[in-house]
C-alpha cells in the first residue's frame, strides 16, 4: 500500500518543479519546457536516484493541460492546469474522509441558515425576469456561458443562466450536468458556494491545536511536545503532506438543477421556495506564489533533510500572524516566503502559475431529499 506521505510529498515535489522550470509567460503548450512528470526528459533531471524511482513508479501523474481560453486576450490568471484524482488522490488523505461530513452537509451549505441564501436569491432575481409568474413548481438547468466565460466574464449573472428544463440550450451554453471535466470551468472565482480547507482547518487534522502554534515560547521542550504530538499517528504526517502540495484548498459548488415552488401564505401572500435539487463540487487550486497584501510563508526548508521542518514552519506560521518575519534558529534551515519564489519571476523569467483541478466532480443529489433541507424563502407578494 502507498504511503499517502510519500504520495503527497512527491506531488508537491513535481508541482513545485513544474511552477520552477517552465517559463512564466508561456502561453502555448508547445512552449513549455517540461509537461508531463514521467516524460524522460522530466526524469533526468532530477538529481536524486531514489525520488527517480518515486516518481516513476509510485506517484500519479501530473501533466500540464492547457484550459480552453482565448489567447488574443489578456489573462491575468493561469493558462494551464493539471489535474488530481478525487478518489484515488484526496480521498485517500484521512482530513479528506474527516471532514466529509461537513462539506457535503447540505443543510450548512445550502439551507436556511447559510451564505449561499442571500447571493443565490439575487442571482435568481437578475436572471430570472418572470420568476413572479411561476404558478407552482418548475425545474431549471443550470447553464454555462462558454464564449462569457472564455472572455474572462467573472460575474456568475454574466457567466450563468438558468432555462427550464425542458428548454433547448444555445449553442453557447452548456449544461452544467453535461460537463465533462471540472477544467471546463476555467476560472476560480466562478462558484455559488464554497468550503474552504485552511490553515485552521488543518491544524487539528495534524495533531495540534491553535495554542501549539500560537504559543509564546520557543523552547526544545515545546518543539517535542508538538512533534510528539505529530508523530502520535501516521494520518498526521499523511496530511501534512497533502498540505505541502499548496497549502490550504478549496472545494467549489455550482447546482445543477434548481427546483422553485410557488406555496400559498398568509393573506394571499405567496412565498417561492428555490431548492438545490443536484449540485456539483470540485476542487481548483493554484499553484502560484503570489501575495495578497503580505508575504504569505511557505515552510521552513531543511538543506540537511532535504524537506521541510514541520516545527519551524508551525513557528513561521505563528510570527506570520503577529506580523514578523521568522528568524531561522539553525544554519541549514531557512523559513521561505512567496517572496523568494517570486524572485524567480523577477530575475529568470520562470515559473509558471497553473491550477490544480480534481480530475471528476463530486456530484451531490438532492432529489429526494426533503425541500426544507436545501430550500430557502422569498416572498414575491401577491
């Protein structure tokens, strides 16, 4: 059996390499200087006899893919991605099956109670002109604009449309259902709801808790209370490898199907209730080194291990949270900032920004859940 430690560290090895070594305005596939991690040519340039072996015959492959964009216009997000498999990549890491009952929790992401409510009711309200005359219960499709899309269109009102179900789409829209692959979506910020596996999520599904990486100390007696804890079982160091990959990750929904039913009130008041009948999640990461407003750490890099010290990247986590940078307590270690990635860019024009895409969807079914479940309420008067 794989060690998901070892799955995951490689990944992240040949992830960071495929960012270093292609340059970064490459903007045809033709162009890049590696794309495939078990290519020859990939191969033979890694130094190590052993992770040779590795990536050959253990790890998945990744191969960079070009998403379907039009190159005459500008693009200030990546142009190419590779691709994880749900099952038999996430779903192998344990925080991935622990947390499976909170992002596929139907009621918490799309209920009542949710974020999803307020935006999803005036999307419907933008886009669906003669919602008032629905007399009592009809299906829409969701749909993708695919030339709005492709021009770079990030709003879902411009990107997204809903027909009944019955309806016959344009030529330039899809289905959403009829979506082959999740890269048929080519840009991260097109969604209707998300759950984010951050920083915080991560810290219990490593052993430790927010005070073990915010503590004040800094002492030998505090880095072998966390580690202890890190090694007192294997699906700790399981997920950290899959943290190493790039950091935090976000899983996307987009319904598929959307049920409105017109219900009777009081004083002839009527409320439409709006239900997620179907919905499809996927994954979308970015490896880049990009800041958003400050210097985001990337770890605490061992030259004597050849990876990353997991202590000292808990403690460049935590000064990063109080605003200062890491000072490495030894020689050989050095705490490393997008910064030092970007200088790539800046000096030797390489490294390449992609997406990390889940191979599949997650298609979630709804159909014969109870409304009350995945619906919400407006009132549309009389």
């Amino acid at each position: 059996m794989k060690s998901q430690g070892l799955v995951g560290g490689g990944v992240s090895y040949i992830c960071q390499r495929l960012w270093h070594d292609n340059p970064s305005d490459t903007k045809e596939l033709k162009d890049l200087t590696f794309r495939s991690s078990t290519s020859q040519d990939f191969i033979d340039t890694i130094p190590n006899e052993t992770m040779k072996t590795i990536v050959k015959e253990i790890l998945p492959r990744v191969e960079m893919q070009q998403l379907k964009t039009d190159n005459t216009k500008s693009r200030d997000k990546a142009r190419f991605y590779a691709e994880l498999d749900w099952n038999n990549f996430y779903m192998k890491f344990p925080i991935m099956q622990e947390l499976k009952g909170e992002y596929m929790n139907l009621k918490k992401l799309f209920g009542e109670e949710s974020d999803f409510q307020k935006q999803f009711e005036d999307f419907l309200n933008d886009t669906l002109l003669d919602i008032k005359n629905i007399k009592n219960t009809q299906e829409y499709t969701m749909a993708l604009n695919i030339q709005a899309m492709k021009e770079n269109k990030t709003k879902n009102a411009e990107v997204f449309k809903l027909y009944k179900k019955e309806e016959t789409l344009p030529e330039t829209h899809k289905a959403i259902k009829d979506l082959q692959k999740p890269s048929d979506i080519i840009d991260n910020s097109l969604y209707f709801q998300r759950f984010d596996i951050k920083n915080d999520v991560f810290l219990p599904h490593l052993g430790l808790s927010k005070f073990d990486a915010f503590s004040l100390q800094n002492s030998i007696q505090h880095e072998k209370e966390v580690l202890d804890k890190f090694h007192s079982n294997p699906k700790y160091k399981q997920n950290f490898a899959l943290y190493s990959i790039a950091g935090a990750f976000n899983i996307l929904y987009i319904p598929s199907l959307i049920q409105i039913t017109r219900v009777t009130r009081f004083y002839n008041y009527h409320s439409l209730y709006a239900a997620c009948k179907k919905v499809r999640a996927f994954i979308i990461d970015t490896v880049n080194f990009n800041n958003n407003g400050s210097d985001q750490p990337i770890g605490a890099w061992d030259y004597e291990k050849v990876g990353f010290d997991l202590y000292n990247s808990i403690m460049q986590y935590r000064n990063t949270k109080f605003h200062f940078k890491y000072t490495s307590p030894k020689s050989f270690l050095f705490p490393l900032y997008n910064s030092d990635f970007l200088k790539t860019k800046q000096y030797f024009n390489l490294g390449l920004d992609f997406f990390l895409y889940s191979s599949t969807f997650l298609d979630m079914d709804f159909s014969h859940t109870q409304m009350q479940d995945t619906a919400f309420t407006f009132i549309v008067g009389k």
